[in-house]
C-alpha cells in the first residue's frame, strides 16, 4: 500500500521594516580648536540604541564612532545570571541536606 506524502501549508511571512525614532542631527559645534562635532542617536522599538558621533577637525580629516546598545539583550542577559544564582543556591542547599 502506498502512502501519499502530507501536504503541508507553508506561511509565506514578510519582513517589515522596523520603525526607529531618530534624534535630529545636532548642528556642528565648532570647538575652540577648530574642531566640529556632531551626534545622532537612534532608538527603534525594540529597545536598540544606535549612536554616531562624529569629529571633523580644521584641515578636514574626520573621525567617526558608532556604537550600538540593545537593552533588550541585556535584560536577557540578567535575567540568564539569576537564574544561575537560583540554581547555585539550590544546588548548595541539596549537597548539604546530602
């Protein structure tokens, strides 16, 4: 006897894009050394942070730096620590009762 294969539905899912509230641009600072700083910051919904700081010195050469912080992960991540210590203390109080 022969067995027909399962038909399966398959969700086709779409990836939106992921709104992100965004500071305006600061206007350049002009330093007392001829230096001019800017900095932007962005946070989407999803509590990631996202910074750029740039620094264009009086010849023109310019340095950027961006970092990026996901407060989400890092919730997570203490969360995860916790839970260890609970487990620990379980663990000690279950070798001493022996």
């Amino acid at each position: 006897m022969e067995q027909s294969p399962e038909t399966r539905s398959v969700e086709r899912r779409e990836v939106s894009q992921v709104a992100s509230r965004s500071t305006p641009a600061n206007p350049p600072v002009a330093g007392p050394n001829g230096f001019e700083q800017t900095e932007r910051v962005a946070q989407s919904p999803m509590g990631v942070e996202r910074r750029e700081q740039s620094v264009v010195d009086g010849a023109g050469g310019e340095h950027r730096q961006t970092s990026t912080r996901d407060y989400a992960a890092e919730q997570g991540l203490q969360l995860y620590k916790v839970l260890q210590l609970v487990w620990l203390v379980l663990a000690v109080i279950e070798v001493l009762i022996g």
